[in-house]
C-alpha cells in the first residue's frame, strides 16, 4: 500500500460494540489497510459525532468512514467538511438529511420490529431521569441477528451496549452524504432497518447501493460483504480528496 492509501474508521452502532467489526477488520487488515475502531459512546447524536470528529481530526492521511445503523447517523454529522475524508460507507444504516432523526426514518416505512423490542431502563442524566435502551435478550437474535448462530446471538444479547433514547430522537444539522461520495450496503432481511427505508434514503443521497441476503447483524454474519464495499469505496476515490459526490 502507498501513502495515498486511506484509514478505514468505522463506527459501531446501538446494542453493538467495536468487536462486531471484528471480521471486517481482519480482511481490512490482510488488504493492508490501517483500520480504526472507534468506541462511539451512544449518548447523543452531537456528542458522539464531536468524538468522531476528535478522532478524525487525529488521523494523518486520506480516510474512509463506515458506519453500521446509528453509526451512520454519527458519521454523517461528523464527516461532513472534513478534509480527508474521501469515502463514507452506510452499512445497514441511517443516511439522514439536516432535520430528521434516527427514530424518524427507522419507522418511515413497515417491517421495523425493533421497536417493540426494546426494553427502557432509566438512568440518572444531566438534565434529570432519561431512558437507556436495550434491546430484551430473548428478541435480540430474531430481530437483531438472526442469520448468526443462536450462540453467537446469546452472547450478543447479554454485552449488548445500550443507547440513550434522546440520541435516537435527536435531529441531524449536517449530511455528509451530500458532498462525499458514499456506498450503501442494504440488508434485505433487516428486522431494525427495514431494506425499503434503506432503498429510500440510499437512493435519495444517489448512494452507490449494494444487496445482501443477511440481518441488522451484517458486520458479523457477511463480514466479506462489508469488507468489499468499503474496499471498493476506497479504490473508487484513491487520489480524490472526496470534495464531490460521484454521479
């Protein structure tokens, strides 16, 4: 790889971690491309986003962005200008305009189930008592993953990283979609991001959308899907500084 090959930043979404990346990092990684996993805190849409901006300001060189459900929500906030950012990849994920939230475009349209599975625990926050959601253990792996083995599930379920409802309620003030070239990887049997709000916000972004036959769980159960699309997304604007989107 030379010097104009970039950093994969990737960021996880709710009830997930880092390690749900692990196999894409370890394609990314045997493709020679330094990879980033960055620990996004779920708290709040701005917050999470200035710490991506905080870790994207750190890295030295072109980079490309890939985020999973609410991780696009994220990386579209914080992408949006940067300078090196060449690429963003939306996988099974949120590509939200200025004004619209996570919570808005999950229920846009029908075969969202995720909803109903959620479990509200409230936790003290600056401002008074505020909801940590979870998802309830039994429902994880139908609505959540279910093409992984029920094992691999169970463990999913139970370090499952919470996410505070205010950061699914609040509204995007940027869409870095509209000034960086992005790659969309639609998920047709996603029970938390149905495929057709997928299509829909892929389309309207003229996001370069690809298809798989897998669940909301994609980074773990096709992580060579995934792996792909980011790669081609980098190939695709090797030595272009991401200042236009691609027709």
């Amino acid at each position: 790889m030379t010097s104009s090959t970039p950093t994969v930043v990737l960021v996880h979404g709710a009830f997930a971690d880092s390690s749900s990346w692990n196999g894409v990092v370890a394609r990314l990684l045997r493709d020679g491309y330094p990879v980033v996993a960055v620990a996004n805190p779920l708290r709040s849409l701005a917050g999470d986003a200035r710490l991506l901006r905080d870790v994207l300001d750190d890295i030295d060189g072109p980079v490309v962005v890939a985020g999973h459900s609410y991780g696009g929500s994220v990386l579209s906030e914080a992408a949006d200008g940067h300078p090196r950012v060449r690429a963003l990849v939306f996988v099974a994920s949120f590509l939200l305009e200025e004004g619209e939230s996570t919570g808005d475009l999950a229920g846009k349209f029908p075969g969202n189930e995720l909803g109903g599975a959620l479990r509200p625990v409230p936790v003290q926050g600056a401002d008074g008592t505020v909801d940590d959601l979870y998802i309830q253990q039994e429902r994880f792996g139908p609505v959540f993953a279910a093409d992984l083995p029920a094992g691999t599930a169970a463990l999913m379920a139970v370090t499952q990283r919470p996410i505070l409802a205010g950061a699914l309620a609040a509204a995007a003030t940027r869409a870095a979609w509209k000034r960086i070239p992005s790659w969309t990887l639609i998920t047709r049997q996603d029970l938390a991001v149905p495929a057709e709000a997928q299509r829909y916000m892929a389309e309207r972004a003229s996001s370069h959308a690809v298809e798989v036959d897998a669940s909301h769980a994609v980074t773990v159960s096709r992580p060579d899907a995934v792996a792909d699309l980011i790669v081609e997304a980098a190939r695709a604007t090797s030595g272009d500084r991401g200042e236009g989107r691609l027709a």
